[in-house]
C-alpha cells in the first residue's frame, strides 16, 4: 500500500531514490511505499492533507452564540 507524504517545507526536492525505488512527485503529490514511508518521516517529511496538495489548510472557524447576538 501506498501512503502520500509531503517534503520538509524548507526542502527542494525533486526526486527521491531509497534502494531500488525512485519516487517523484505526481500533480504536486508524493505517493511513496508504506516500506519507504517510515525512512521518509525520520528524515522530517510528513503525512500530506487528506485532500492532497490542493487541500486548505485554512481552519473551520464557528461562530459562538454571542458572535451571532451581536451580528444578527
């Protein structure tokens, strides 16, 4: 099975190569071999968004009941 890391913000990587494996990235998306994934996040690379590349990473903010008192 195959997970999707991402690299370390500060890093410029463009191809990975552990053994006999080359990795590159796909649409922006690393998708690397479970075998491979535990080496890549002892090196700093981490989880990716659930949606990819092209998730938000801005937070769901809900308005508290006084916030909706104030701003009818």
């Amino acid at each position: 099975m195959a997970v999707k890391l991402s690299p370390p913000p500060d890093a410029d990587v463009v191809r990975v190569s552990i053994g006999a494996r080359s990795y590159e990235p796909k649409s922006g998306t690393w998708t690397i071999e479970d075998d491979d994934a535990d080496d890549l996040r002892r090196a700093g690379w981490r989880d990716a968004p659930a949606g990819g590349s092209q998730a938000s990473s801005t937070p769901v903010v809900t308005p508290t009941p006084e916030a909706n008192d104030a701003n009818p």
